[in-house]
C-alpha cells in the first residue's frame, strides 16, 4: 500500500471520527430540546388543570373542568379516582379507556414516562392528586412524539448523508492534495533510479521555490547531498589521475636508469644519484598520502602542548636562511612573544612548508618576509614572497590535494606534489587557526596563520 493511499484512508477515517463524535452530540442534544419541549407543554396543562379541578366537602373530586380545547388540542388527559376508575377524559382521547401510563398510575408519584399505546409513542406526565395526605385521584397528560420520532429520523438521515459526502470529500481531496504533496517524491525516486541506471551524479531533483515545505526541504538537503556526492566523486577521479601521474614519472625514470645499467652493465653514479632522488620522492609522496589519510580518518593525533611559538620561528628561520643560500634573502622583520597550545612539530611543519615554498617559488635576487604579531587573543604569522604570484583562478583551489599553480611549467626534480598546502590547512584549522592566502601575479604571495594564544 502506497504513503499516499495509507494518509488518505487515515484523513479519512480522521474526519469519519470526527463526524459521528459531532453528529452524536447533535443528535443527543436535539433530542433532549425537544423532550423538554414537550415535558414544559405537559406541566405546562397539568398546571391548568389543577387550577380548575374542585374537591367537595368530604375530600373527594366532585367536578373537573378542563381547560379550552385549544390548550389541550395536542394533549392527551385522563383522571384517575383512587379507586382505579377513570373519572374524566379530554375530547382529543375519544372513548380510550386504558392507561395512558400503567406504571405511572400505580407509582404514586410525579413522573415523565415514554409509554407506547395502541402503537403511538407517548410522553405521558403523570401526577398524583392529594387532598391533605390523602390520595384522591391521579392526573395524566400525555402528547404524542410521533413529530419528535420525525424529526429524530431526519435530522439522522440527513447527518449520515453529510458524513457520507463529507468523508468522501475529505478522501478525494487528500488525494489530489498528498498527490500534489508527494510528487517530489516520485521525482526523488526517479531521479535515485536514473543515477543508479547510467551512474550520473549530476542529475539534480526539479524544484520550485513555492514548494518551501518540509518536502522542498528534503529536495534541496538531497540536491546538496548530489552536489556534495558528485564533488567527492570527480575528487576522487582527479585524485586517482594525479596519483597515478606522480606515480608514472618517478617509475618512468626509475625504469629507464635500471634498463640503462643493465644495458650498459654496470652502476654509473648519475644513474644511481637519479634513481636515488626518484625513489625520495616516491617516499615524500607516499608519506604525504598518508598523513592525509590519516588526518581525514581521525587517526591522525596532534599532541597540544604549550610553545613559545616565537621561539620555533626563529629556529625555522635559521633553518631557511641555510636553504636560501645565495639565492635570495630570508628577512625576519619582526617578532613579537607568543605562546599557544599545539603539536610543536606539526606547527613547524606548516612553517617549513610555506617558507620552502616561497623560497621555491622566488626568482633569483628575491626576498621572503617573516614576522610575527600578537594581535589581541590572536597571533599573526606572515610568510610574505616577492615571486611570481598565484593566477585569481587557481586561489580558490590552491589547498586542494595534487593542485599546484604552476601546472603549466616544467616540474623541476625538487618541485612538490601539491600535498604540503593541504597538509598545512588541515594542520592549522584542526588547531583552531585559519590559513589564508592573498597573491597578485607579478606582486609575490602572501600566507597569513591566524592562531589563538595563551591568556
């Protein structure tokens, strides 16, 4: 059974409920107006009639004078002798001479009785007459609730036809209502099927902004759900491509220098030194793919510790300014006392990182800037290069996995493999900081780290 049929049959059963709970209080509330109705018209001629009744000079009913004829019209009377006998009658009751009540008559007290005579329904009042203590007769007035009978039949008739028409109603409208409610549903299905089918993530669920619902909801989470899946899977394709790329090249060579021993038959030192580099940088590559994917499982634990982060810098300075050589100059312009809580030898490795990149990346003759500022509850660290810049297009991918800017030169022998940014991104936002970067081509880089210190 459908969703849509299993909500249409509970909307329906719902109103049914509802229906027969509100046509049972009108049908009982109805029915008690109109037995009060009648019970007011029977006191209010059982009143007239006392009124008028005599009683002779020894306690007995000498004279019964009923009243009009158009007061009594729709009622019913009879007196009762304490012997039994009928004593007097009212026109509208011919020659009847059974009870309008027998159990009322016997009872001896005022009461309402509904009581079926010769197949008439009833409403039959009964009240004892007494002079004094004493019993001297008993007075019944009865009307007829044949037009209540009525009545009660219609108002029935007509309560079940409503309901009837009301539920059915309730049931066709739920239908085209959660018809039109779940059709992105459908949609969801179908699109679900189609990527199974032909394996296409970029297929997205129609969605109109009227629909901004609980189900307009779940269509935009699925889209961003799509959006997300299809990014992950074209990642994990140009991660496979570049994985394999890097791979091909230190191999290639690695083979090429192995066949040209073999072939010369015996171990040249360039060949050797070739092969040696090859093989270090399949180590940092594979080194690198590790580390992140331990990061991105968790497995990765960063060991926090208090660090006197100015202290670290000076000592990866001096470690650079080795690196530089004679090739350009490292300039550490300032340097303010820090201290933060983090893994010592992580943070050195995302300072490593962007200063051996700058120094990479900076012409001959060029300059590398170092300092860093304490800045209220912040600490600004600023690797600052004079080299060529980053393109605007590839700043927004420049932490991505195997993204390098300059794709388009020749990879030299010490180039990276695109992993250190990423690495140094993870590093530094799993310790609470931010790395941004800021390039203008032909205006050198800039990096800045954003770290939370020790109050």
């Amino acid at each position: 059974m459908s969703l849509r049929l299993r909500l249409t049959l509970l909307y329906s059963t719902f109103m049914g409920g509802i229906l027969l709970i509100f046509g049972a209080a009108v049908y009982i509330l109805v029915n008690v107006i109109l037995l009060n109705q009648v019970d007011t018209m029977l006191a209010n001629v059982v009143r007239d009639i006392t009124q008028v009744t005599k009683v002779n000079s020894v306690g007995e009913l000498s004279l019964i004078s009923l009243p009009p004829l158009d007061m009594t019209s729709n009622a019913y009377v009879q007196v009762w002798g304490p012997d039994g006998k009928i004593i007097a009658t009212s026109p509208s009751i011919g020659s009847l001479t059974k009870s309008l009540d027998p159990l009322g008559l016997q009872s001896g007290i005022t009461s309402y009785e509904d009581s079926y005579l010769n197949g008439a329904h009833l409403r039959v009042l009964s009240v004892p007459l007494k002079y004094g203590q004493r019993m001297i007769g008993t007075l019944q007035v009865g009307a007829s609730l044949g037009v209540v009978d009525a009545t009660q039949g219609n108002l029935l008739s007509t309560m079940a036809v409503i309901a009837v028409v009301a539920v059915l109603m309730a049931a066709i409208g739920s239908w085209v209502v959660l018809g039109r409610a779940l059709s992105p549903l459908e949609a969801i299905t179908d699109t679900v099927d189609q990527i199974n089918r032909a394996d296409d993530l970029s297929r997205r669920i129609p969605f109109q902004e009227q629909n901004e619902d609980e189900v307009g909801d779940l269509v935009v989470s699925f889209n961003q759900t799509l959006e997300r899946l299809e990014s992950l899977f074209t990642s994990q394709q140009r991660f496979l491509a570049d994985v394999s790329h890097e791979l091909r090249t230190p191999l290639t060579v690695i083979k090429g220098n192995v066949d040209l021993i073999r072939h010369m038959k015996q171990a040249d030192e360039e060949s050797l030194s070739s092969i040696d580099q090859e093989a270090g940088r399949l180590t940092r590559l594979v080194g690198g793919l590790l580390m992140l994917a331990q990061a991105e499982s968790g497995k990765l634990t960063l060991v926090s510790k208090p660090i006197e982060l100015d202290l670290l810098l000076t000592e990866v300075f001096t470690e650079m300014c080795v690196l530089a050589g004679s090739k350009l100059h490292v300039h550490l312009n300032e340097i303010d006392q820090v201290m933060v809580n983090g893994d010592r030898d992580r943070l050195k490795q995302v300072f490593l990182n962007l200063i051996s990149n700058a120094i990479q990346y900076t012409p001959q003759g060029g300059d590398v800037f170092l300092s860093m500022t304490k800045l209220g509850d912040q600490a600004r660290i600023i690797v600052r290069d004079t080299g060529p810049g980053i393109p605007a297009e590839d700043l927004p991918h420049i932490f991505d996995r195997f993204y390098r800017a300059e794709k388009s030169r020749t990879r030299s022998t010490t180039s990276g493999f695109g992993l250190g940014l990423s690495i140094a991104h993870w590093i530094v936002e799993h310790h609470g900081g931010q790395l941004k970067v800021e390039s203008k081509e032909g205006k050198g880089t800039t990096f800045v780290i954003w770290l939370s210190v020790v109050k």
